[in-house]
C-alpha cells in the first residue's frame, strides 16, 4: 500500500527446510503483474514470501509466506462409461441419450472439469475448452438437435479432462456409436390373403421400400370381426428373406365359413414400426368342391365316338380348376384334360374315341377349389357292348347314361318289380314317311313289362352327324308299326332332344324339311254373307302344330281353336255375317318342326244371284263319253235346271244341277229322257237358277259328233 515501493522480491526456500531470504529468486518491478516460476518438480511443495522494496533500497520484513504443490501431471482420462438408455453400435428409436462415468483423478490439484463433444466422427478431440466445470457431475443426457430434421443419427461421445492446475489430458475419452432413428420404415407392398387347403390362409406381401427393415409383425382379427387387434402380434417374419423381395406367412387351420382380416406391418432397425391400417381379409375354406355327376356305365359299340363328359361342381369359395381323368381299362396311368366352364357351375370335357378298346374305358373327373381343396369323385369304368340288359329297382329313381349322352330316366314307381330295360341300336330301322328326312340317331329301348309312370328318354347327337343339316328341323319321333310319330323338337345348343312318354320302342332323331299343303280353301269367287272358311290341310311329316294355324280375313285376325282341325280339314265359320263387297282369306299353317305354308282365295259377296261363266266342255262332245255342265252362281240356289232342246225345239233331256254357290259342274251322260243315246248334232242348252227372290238363266249351244 505504500505509494513508494518500487520493486517486489520473490524469496523461496527451494523445497528446503527455511526460506532463503539472502538472495531474492525473482525481482517483479511492475505490481500489477504476476509471476510464474519455472517448471518445478512435480509433487514437491514451496514456500514463497514476497517483500516490498522502496525507491531508496529499503525492503520491509514480513513474513508471510504462501506455499504450493507443483503440478505437471493431467488427470486421468473417462476410462468407465456406460448408459442407461442405449447400446453402442445397436439401433434405437429414443431421442433422449442418458450416459454416467466414473469421474476422473487427479491427486496432486484435484480434477477442475471436461471438455466434451458429440458428433459422428469416431476419434474427435475436444478443445482445451471447458464445458463442465463441475467436477462432481459425471452423468447428462443429450438429445441430436437434428434428429427430428433427418430422423436418424450416429454419435459419439468424446470426453477430456482437465484438473485445477490446468493440466489437460492429451488424449481423450470416445464412447459411440449411438444409433438413433425416429424415421418409421415404409410399409410391406401389395399385401393379400388367399385360402390355402384344410382351412388355412396364406397372407402374402412386398417388400418394402426402406432397407433398413429388419422385420414384419403379421396382426389379425381372429374372425371376430371387430377390427384387428394391434395389440399383440399372431406372427413375426425375419426380414432376411434369402433376397426374395416377396414374403408369405400361413395361419393354422381356422373355422371354416369364418372371415379373417390380416394387417402387416414393417419395423425397421430402431424397433420403429410403420401404421399402415391397410387390411386384407379371407374366408377360410377347409371343404373341397362338391361334384355332381351322372356315370356314364356303357357305350354301344356300333356307336364307339368320343365320349362327353359333363358335371356341375359347386364350392363357396370358388372353383380353380376341374378335369377329366382317362385311361384304357386295366392301363396305369391316366391322362387329363381341363374342363371347360360352360354355365354357371357346369363344366364339360371329352374322352377321344382314340382311346376306347372292346375292354372300355376308366374315367374319373377331380375339382380344385381357390383354397387348394381338392375332391374327385369315383372311378366309372365305361363298358364297350353290343347291347343293354338292365335290372330296374322300382323302388328308386334309375337313370342309365349312355356314351354318346343319350339316356333313360325312370322315376320310381315307374316299372313293376322285376321289370329289364333293354337298350340296342336297331338292325333295322324303317324308312321314315313322306316329308321326312333322313334318320340322324337312333335307339331301340324295350321293357319286358307295361310302363306305370311316364318315363324321360334323351336322345343325345353329335356335330359330325348333322353336318349340312338345319337343327332347327330335327325332331324325335317314334315308330308306331305304321309311320313315325312325332315327339319333341331337339335342342340345338345341346345337339339333344327330350321327351316324357308313355311308350317304348325305336326313337329316331329325323329332319322335316318340307313345309303342310294346304288345298280347296273355301271360300273362293263368291259366298254367302255367312258361310264357313274350310280347307284341306296334308302333313306326312311332323305334324300340324294346331296352335300355330292362323287365318286372315282382309286384315283381321280370327280366332282359331285347336280342334278347328279335323281329320286333316280345317273348318271355321265367320266370326259375323258379312256385308257386301271383295274379301280376302289367308291361311298358315306350321308343323312342329315349323315349317310353314300359306293359301290364300278371294271371294265377292254380292246380295244378288247370277249365274256366270257358263259353258260346256268338251264341246263339241262325244255322245259316246258324256259331257260336263258348268257355272257359276253369285249365291246359292233353291234349284237349278239344266234343260238340253233339239233344233226343233223339242226337249231332249232335263237335268237337275247343283246349287252351291260359287263354281258348279254336272255331268251328262248324253242319254235323252228316254235312257236312249243322243246323236251327234246340234243342242240348245238352258241352264236357270231360281231362289225365292229371283231367278237367272243362261243359254248355250253345244254339239255332239
């Protein structure tokens, strides 16, 4: 405090026993300074006094000394670390890192505190910066500030002590590395469910698109239908996958019927998983298709063709595939064919006429569900004869198929017990009649006793057989002893006619190309206001089909019953009397095959008589063969006289004529009244036609010679 001191002396001991006060170790003429002693030796103590001295050499005598411990050792480096939030080098998804150490040493000045730095370099060295000053805190917590930004980071750890000499270690501490990742992966691609065989579903699924997805958690619903329950895994798959970029997992057998939703999701490195709320679902199947087919037991060997085989296969969850199994009997291996999908649940195939011997042939037809389910049904051998002999069991319904898909239905009651079906292709078939074609198919089924029900017989033809033909003509007719009648239409989209009967016998597929004739369709020229439209009607075919006659009068259409046709006559009144003028009737008739004729005549009616067209043919006559009248009448007669005069006027010979109206004739024999025969000359002829109101006559020359 003295304004006049002048220089201060720095007095020691050395590390000895007493402080040298004979020779100062340092002269410090600045007071504001400090002053620093050369490196010393490390551990020992020294003892310091520092003395004023005035401007005129006079040094005051204190002794106040200070000492201190030299120091040139650093404290020791963070050698035990741990954490209590993270794994080094392991993956994790929380932000928040949490790490303690054990502090380190430093006994000569004590530990003052560390430099630390946290990046993603493995060997970073912290500046000679402290950033805890603390010696007692061996513990923080960090959290990346650009962790929410990129959503993945790795870090270490470096940690530097320095102790209270400021003494800095020259190496440090490296902890790492953390791996943090917030970011959810991308979710699986393409996720399905698919019913598996026995009740079981395959959910299948993508890739996903992050790479650092190290695994799929599959969740369900259980079939509660209540949603998927997110809560607990049903099954965790591996995302090393052999390099495959598709995934597959397989439930156990479920409840069959029952629907299950599935959802999948992907969990990266860090354990972050993805929330897709993508949900697929499925029904669990663990029933194979049901198959439904009538065996076909035999084939007629003059009918060897290839066989059709058809089924319905049903199953709820859909049908993949169904096909047809073939062998030659007694061969070991079987060939087959696919199916095709005809209607709905009909599926239909072929055995090739190739593969059919005199031993027959074995068949069976399989069916594949969308599950994988599979069902076949019986191997049916089809036997190669020449004809059937079949027991019938009138207690049940028996239905014989034959190769070419003909067949035979007897409902049950139909046959007495004890009753034989025989089936045969007929070594004689007769010729079918007029308007008929050709046969197509035909088969001769028999009974050994009376029928007690209808029956249903299918005469079934293949393509190759109607070739040329219109199937709309065909038809299965029956021979009755004399010709054959008409039964049913065919089906031409299933090349196969049907009929229920009573009757057995020789059933026969024919054509009928020729349309009915119809002739003498009355009225025609003249009639009454109320007469009756007849015509004759021939159909050596088919048949007329009485439902579809139709007659036209001008533009009107009649009604016509069925029974309007009679023993091949057509015969209708007029639906009113008709008032004067020009009429026109038109007649069409179908057969049951539908081919179609059409007549058509025209007719006057007048109100009044007249007597037109008169004449006499041939004329001249010969009075050795007789002459014909004729005339026509604009409406009917009471009576009609015919009178033949000689050229004296004398009366050769009276006649009474027809009086119908419209077109008359009547004959002459060329006799006069006397039963004699007229000679070859000249006659006047008189023809008149009376009614109550009136009376018309005409008069003609005619000659014999």
């Amino acid at each position: 405090l003295s304004r006049d001191t002048a220089v201060y002396n720095i007095y020691w001991d050395n590390a000895q026993a007493y402080i040298d006060f004979a020779k100062p170790l340092a002269r410090v003429n600045d007071p504001g300074t400090k002053w620093v002693s050369d490196k010393l030796r490390d551990g020992i103590v020294y003892r310091f006094v520092i003395r004023c001295q005035d401007k005129a050499g006079n040094e005051e005598e204190n002794i106040n000394i200070v000492s201190a411990r030299a120091d040139s050792t650093p404290p020791s480096i963070v050698a035990v670390f741990s954490s209590s939030s993270h794994k080094f080098n392991v993956w994790s998804n929380d932000p928040v890192i949490k790490i303690s150490w054990l502090s380190s040493q430093d006994v000569i000045s004590g530990l003052a505190g560390y430099s630390i730095v946290w990046d993603s370099n493995e060997k970073t060295m912290p500046d000679e910066t402290i950033d805890i000053a603390d010696p007692n805190t061996n513990q923080l917590t960090y959290e990346p500030p650009d962790l929410q930004k990129l959503g993945y980071v790795k870090l270490y750890f470096h940690i530097r002590p320095v102790d209270k000499s400021g003494n800095w270690n020259s190496d440090a501490s490296h902890f790492g590395p953390f791996l943090i990742d917030i970011k959810v992966p991308e979710p699986p691609q393409n996720i399905e469910a698919i019913p598996q065989p026995n009740g079981k579903i395959k959910v299948n699924w993508g890739k996903s698109q992050s790479d650092d997805v190290i695994k799929y958690n599959v969740y369900w619903d259980n079939g509660t239908g209540n949603g998927i329950d997110y809560s607990k895994t049903i099954a965790v798959l591996s995302a090393d996958n052999g390099g495959s970029t598709t995934y597959w997992w397989v439930t156990p057998n479920l409840i069959d019927g029952k629907n299950y939703e599935f959802s999948v999701r992907a969990v990266d490195q860090a354990d972050n998983e993805e929330k897709n709320t993508k949900v697929v679902s499925a029904i669990a199947d663990d029933q194979p298709p049901i198959i439904v087919h009538k065996p076909i037991t035999a084939l007629l060997e003059q009918e060897i063709m290839s066989v059709d085989i058809h089924a319905e296969v049903d199953d709820s969850g859909g049908i993949d595939n169904v096909k047809l199994h073939y062998r030659k009997h007694g061969e070991s291996r079987y060939l087959d064919k696919v199916m095709t999908y005809e209607q709905p649940n009909i599926y239909r195939s072929e055995i090739p006429s190739s593969v059919f011997s005199s031993v027959g042939v074995d068949y069976y037809i399989s069916a594949t569900d969308k599950a994988g389910n599979t069902k076949s049904n019986a191997v049916t051998t089809i036997a190669i004869v020449k004809s059937l002999q079949i027991a019938l069991d009138p207690t049940k319904e028996n239905e014989i198929l034959l190769g070419d898909g003909s067949s035979i239905y007897f409902p049950a009651g139909a046959v007495p017990a004890g009753t034989y079906l025989f089936i045969t292709i007929p070594s004689v078939i007769p010729e079918p009649q007029e308007g008929l074609k050709k046969h197509i198919i035909s088969k001769e089924f028999s009974l050994d006793k009376e029928l007690l029900k209808p029956i249903t017989i299918a005469l079934k033809y293949s393509n190759t057989k109607v070739i040329g033909e219109d199937e709309s003509k065909l038809a299965m007719y029956i021979w009755n002893g004399n010709i054959w009648d008409y039964l049913a239409g065919v089906k031409p989209d299933e090349n196969l006619a049907i009929v229920s009967t009573m009757r057995t016998g020789i059933f026969s597929i024919i054509g009928d190309y020729q349309p009915p004739v119809i002739s003498d369709l009355l009225p025609s020229g003249y009639s009454e206001p109320n007469s009756v439209i007849t015509a004759k009607i021939r159909e050596n075919g088919s048949g007329i089909n009485t439902k579809k006659i139709e007659v036209m009068l001008n533009t009107t259409k009649l009604d016509v019953s069925e029974n309007a046709l009679k023993d091949g006559v057509l015969l209708l009144p007029f639906p009113q009397q008709l008032g004067l003028g020009h009429y026109k009737v038109q007649v069409s008739v179908a057969d049951k095959v539908g081919n179609i004729a059409i007549q058509s005549s025209e007719f006057d009616i007048t109100g009044k008589m007249t007597m037109i067209n008169v004449y006499c043919y041939p004329n001249p006559f010969d009075p050795k063969i007789g002459a014909n009248f004729a005339y026509t009448l604009t409406e009917s007669a009471d009576s009609v006289k015919i009178k033949i005069f000689g050229m004296d006027g004398r009366l050769i010979k009276e006649i009474d004529g027809t009086t119908k109206i419209g077109n008359n004739e009547v004959k002459w024999d060329c006799n006069d009244e006397s039963g004699d025969q007229v000679l070859s000359s000249v006659y006047i002829c008189r023809i008149e036609a009376k009614s109550p109101n009136s009376t018309v006559a005409q008069t003609i020359k005619i000659a014999g010679w």
